[in-house]
C-alpha cells in the first residue's frame, strides 16, 4: 500500500507533496532535516493522505 502525503510547515507557508510506504517514518526523516529540499522549513505536520495500490498510482496523483 502506498500513500500521497501533504505536509504544512509549522514554521511558514511551505507545503510540500510526497509519496511513500511508510508515512510516521517519512515524516520523522523531514523533522530531522535528512530531505534537503525540506530541511530549511521544519517543523512539519501531515495535513492530507490518499492510499494507492501501486506506487505507479500514487506518483501519478502525486505528480497531478
């Protein structure tokens, strides 16, 4: 089961959009500054999901 998830900087206006397995876990690694395209607005909080079948399915609505 994969997952589209959005995130809201706590700090700012930054939204950012992803897809992954394991949403707890992606979000720990942006908290802790390990995504270089997100480390300069955390903190973050997870605002929407969406479940996919297939990780092709969610990069296609990721990317939508």
């Amino acid at each position: 089961m994969y997952k589209i998830y959005v995130l809201k900087s706590q700090s700012d206006i930054f939204h950012y959009i992803g897809h992954t397995k394991d949403v707890e876990k992606r979000l720990h690694e942006h908290n802790y500054g390990k995504v270089r395209s997100t480390k300069a607005h955390i903190p973050y909080k997870v605002i929407y999901t969406e479940d996919f079948s297939t990780k092709s399915e969610a990069q296609r609505r990721e990317y939508y």
